[in-house]
C-alpha cells in the first residue's frame, strides 16, 4: 500500500509541477530498401498548428530526392489521406544538394533528411492522427524504388516538446525573399530570360551579404518545365551572375509562368517566387 501511495503522490507532484521541455515523440521506424522512415512530433505553434518531421534515413553512399529531382530521379509522393483531424498540410523542403549520376544531374540528400511539416487541424483542440503513406527512391548508382508507412498521435497544445533532429532540418528550409536587395539574407536582384536567339535560358543576378557564399541554384516551373546546373560568374561588383539552361518546357506554354528560385548558400538558403515570361525558342 505504501508503494501505491508513493506513486499516487508523485504523480499529483508531476502534475503540479509546470511541465518541461520533453523529447519528442516519434513513431516506429518503417525498413524497406536500403532506408527507412519514421515522423517525428514537434511543438504546436501558437497559431494550433501542429508540427512534425518525416525521416529519412539511407545506407551509406545512397541519396532521395527532391520535390525537383533534376536531370533523373523520382520525387517523394506523400499520401496523407488516413490522417485524422487533419485539415490541410504544408511540406517544406529542406535545401537540396546536387549529385552527379550517370545521367547528369540529380537533386536531393545524402544519407539522412528530415522534412518538416506544418499540420492544421480541423479541431485545434482535438488530438490528430497523422498517417502516413511514401513512395520515394533511393539511389547509389542505380535507382531503387522504396516505401514506407508511419503514423504519430499528436496531442494538442503541446508546446514543451524539442526535437533536435527537427529542429537542425527546419533550419535549412529556405527562406523566403522577394526580389531586390537585402541586408542580412543573400539577394535575388533580378530574374530575366536569356537573349533572344541565344540556347533557352533564365539569366539571374544574385548577390550575398558580407561573409556570405552563393552555392548553387535551382529554378522550377509548373508541369514539364527542367532546368539545368547553373553556370555562376562573379561579377566586379560583387555580385553573381548565374545562367541556367533550360533543358525542356511543356509545349505551347506562354504567358507569365509561376517559378521559383532556390539560392543555397550561406548565411542561408532563399527562396523566391516569381512570374516569367518566356518566348518559345524559334527552330
């Protein structure tokens, strides 16, 4: 009796006692080829929105891709229609890396990522039920199709939770600019087409702030547009002039085209959104 009288009261302690910031959930690992992924709880923002990530992991020298996978390559498909209590998602990428293949160019990650995931709820005051179904690919030299299932139970208003593994991911999600100059943030000054005439490409002018580096470039367009690796030349302002190829466009396309520029570098990955106006390249 008096162990159970202990416990009763430690119990109506914890209770009392605010809560600290705890490990974040995580679900079972989900194994297939080569990889396995899990989801990761985070804490609810103050809005009620909750927040996970979904993991990841590879062999060593096995790479996934990204929303853009690049020259070859299958993007992520994520099928959340088990989820309950769940009104609408939104997937943020982290910056991407560009690997070499015997295909050209793929985008994607190396070994590990975790994708960070805003969830809203139908009931902010309900708990949800996030269920997860992926396709995905994973590739040393040749590419492998893979799958995954994983589901987490969030409780709301759980704003205690740190998940280091989250948290050092959601960092590398690109921040959004517009364009035009910035103090503190690398700058996407201008987007314009290539000269008439010239091989189909999208003329850039980046710059980085003091310290800064300019990595790499991606651009995207609806549909069957693909670009190509970007040819970067400093310029004796200091300023990057970037020059990325249009490698194939969906036909007929005209008119003012939403894209967007991601620029990965240091302090931070940006990313722009954009219309353009591409004339079709005459024969």
């Amino acid at each position: 009796m008096k162990s159970i009288s202990l416990l009763s009261a430690l119990a109506a302690l914890a209770l009392s006692v605010p809560a600290l910031a705890q490990e974040a959930a995580v679900s079972p690992w989900s194994p297939s080829t080569h990889s396995s992924i899990r989801l990761i709880a985070g804490a609810t923002a103050a809005s009620g929105k909750q927040r996970i990530g979904v993991e990841i992991t590879m062999s060593p020298g096995y790479k996934t891709y990204w929303r853009s996978p690049g020259d070859a390559g299958v993007p992520p498909v994520f099928d959340w229609s088990g989820s309950l209590n769940v009104g609408g998602l939104d997937v943020r990428w982290p910056a991407p890396e560009r690997f070499e293949d015997g295909n050209g160019y793929s985008v994607g990650y190396v070994g590990e990522v975790v994708v960070p995931v805003s969830v809203q709820p139908v009931d902010p005051a309900q708990p949800v039920m996030v269920v997860l179904k992926l396709d995905y690919a994973v590739c040393e030299k040749m590419c492998i199709p893979a799958k995954g299932e994983a589901r987490l139970w969030l409780e709301p208003g759980v704003t205690s939770v740190t998940s280091p593994r989250l948290e050092s991911f959601q960092e590398r999600v690109p921040l959004p600019v517009k364009l035009g100059p910035h103090k503190d943030k690398i700058s996407v000054l201008e987007v314009k087409p290539g000269e008439a005439g010239a091989e189909p490409n999208v003329q850039l002018l980046l710059q980085a702030p003091p310290d800064g580096t300019i990595d790499d470039v991606f651009v995207e367009g609806p549909g069957m547009w693909s670009f190509g690796k970007p040819s970067l030349s400093p310029q004796p302002d200091g300023t990057i002039a970037a020059t990325v190829k249009i490698n194939d466009r969906p036909k007929g396309s005209s008119g003012p085209i939403p894209f967007i520029v991601t620029v990965r570098g240091k302090p931070a990955a940006v990313e722009a959104r954009l219309e353009l106006d591409i004339p079709v390249a005459k024969p």
